[in-house]
C-alpha cells in the first residue's frame, strides 16, 4: 500500500473544510420572504403604518387610468383621469377630504413648481387644469378616501410622473430654513426653527404667520374646510405626504400659529407647502425641513 504523500493530506483537508461550510450553509436558517440575512425584522407593531405616498399609480386596489396627460407648457393645461377600483371599473364618488372628494396635486421635482387644484367630474372622468409655464421632469397626485374606508383621516394617494418638454429653469431646493415669504408678502416661520424632524413619530408642526405688515395674523379665513392645508413633499423621492390641522375650524390663532399633525416615513428633507386665506384670498408658503 502507498503511504500518503503531503498532498494527499492537503487534499484530504480541503474536502473536509468545504463538507464543514456545506453543513453550515445548509443548517443555517433561511430568511424569510422580502427580508435580507442581515437586516433586523421589524414587526408592525414596532412601526407605525404610514398612509400612501404617491409613488405608484396603483394603491389598495385603486389605479390611476390616464385619459389626457400634460405634455406642452401654458397657464391651463387640461389633465383628465380615471380611477379604477378593486373591481377594474372607474369609481365617481368618494368621502369628502377637508370638502373636497378629490385633491389634486403637480410638482416639479426641484420643488420649484407646485399646483394643488380640484377635479371635477365628466360622466366617469375627473378633468382639471394645470399653470405649466416651465418645462421639465414633473409628478402629478391624486388623493382620495375610499368610501369603504377603514380608516378617513389616511388618504390613498396614487401618483403618476410626466415631462414638459421644452427648455427649463431649475431651481435649487432650498436648504432646510426657519422662515419664509410667500409671493403675497407673509411671512411665516417654523416655531421649532431649523430643527430636525423625527422619524416615524407622531408630532405636531406650528407654524407663525405674520402679514406683509409684520403683524401675526390672528384669525384666518376657512380654506377646504379647516384653518389650513400643508402638504409635504420628499425632495429625492417626490413621495406626498398629508398633515392634518390641529386647530379647529375658525379657531384663534394663538401667537398667530397654525398647527398641523405629521409622521414622516422616510428619511431626508421635504419641502412643505402650506396654504391658508387671509384677506380675501389664498396664501401658499413654501419651506424645507430635514427628517430624521
């Protein structure tokens, strides 16, 4: 019989470290559906569900049918859409949101432009118009409560991107900031100045509104049912994120705030757009904040 030779041994050792790994690999426990070995597993009670973002045409079993889409730039821009249900066929009623059964939103994704304007309906068609007098990479948003909803303060959000031909002026997000002024002159003003907002908390954001005299504003006019209408934006992603307003309808504004509830699911900056009547009109005030 031929005694082993050095690379038997070596051979012999390497068999037995790959039969060792195999073992591993086959005992070890298998991750499970849409979760990688090495992310931690957050269960649902642990985070709490945030409401559609706007990143999809289809939520919950409705989808967005286009009918007309912008595509050139002008001051009215027609936009016609349907919005299928669970069933495939168009749905024409739902829950009234701050008085209004359909929000309708534009954004350009420098967060330069913003449209927020109302459908009406046509048979089973919502139709409205956009102000595109600028080019360029946009995303548009329709939100609604289902009437068989579980849950009205959470609407569904389905969003659908679109480009405007033509040449365009970007302009750079602004960084997160304390204050703004709206193109009437008011000025309104984060109360927790640049502060970072926290993750996947509930909170409220306040927000001191001065008028281009430099008085805080102590009541408002009722604008789509409330005090005020804020809407947030992720300026990376262009998902939508609803605030809702703390004060009642008609209520003081105490050191001239309005308040609005927030969560925020995804880390980075959003540019909010916050809208509220005062003297006859309505006021549209943008600002940044940083989450997370």
């Amino acid at each position: 019989m031929r005694r082993p030779r050095l690379t038997d041994w070596v051979f012999l050792a390497l068999a037995m470290m790959i039969g060792v790994a195999a073992a591993f690999v086959a005992l070890r426990p298998t991750p499970g559906p849409g979760h990688s070995a090495h992310r931690p597993v957050v269960t649902a009670d642990l985070v709490p569900a945030a409401h559609s973002d706007g990143l999809s045409e289809a939520e919950s079993g409705y989808r967005f049918e286009r009918v007309t889409t912008p595509a050139v730039r002008g001051p009215a821009v027609p936009v016609a859409f349907r919005i299928l249900g669970p069933d495939g066929k168009p749905v024409t009623r739902f829950l009234d949101n701050q008085t209004k059964q359909m929000h309708f939103f534009a954004v350009r994704d420098d967060m330069n432009v913003f449209q927020h304007v109302h459908p009406t309906l046509d048979g089973e068609t919502w139709r409205t118009a956009l102000a595109l007098t600028d080019g360029g990479a946009y995303r548009m948003f329709a939100e609604f409560v289902p009437l068989d909803t579980k849950d009205p303060r959470h609407p569904v959000v389905l969003g659908v991107p679109f480009t405007v031909p033509g040449d365009t002026t970007f302009v750079p997000v602004p960084a997160p900031a304390g204050e703004t002024v709206t193109a009437t002159g008011y000025r309104v003003a984060r109360v927790e100045g640049t502060d970072r907002v926290p993750l996947m908390r509930a909170q409220v954001l306040r927000f001191a509104v001065r008028d281009p005299g430099g008085a805080l504003v102590t009541a408002v006019d009722p604008h789509l049912g409330a005090n005020g209408h804020l809407t947030g934006f992720h300026t990376m992603l262009l998902s939508a994120t609803h605030l809702h307003p703390v004060q009642p309808l008609g209520a003081r504004l105490v050191n001239g705030e309005l308040a609005f509830h927030s969560m925020f699911s995804e880390r980075g900056e959003y540019r909010l757009f916050l809208e509220f009547s005062h003297g006859g009109r309505v006021h549209t005030a943008a600002i940044t904040v940083a989450v997370g």
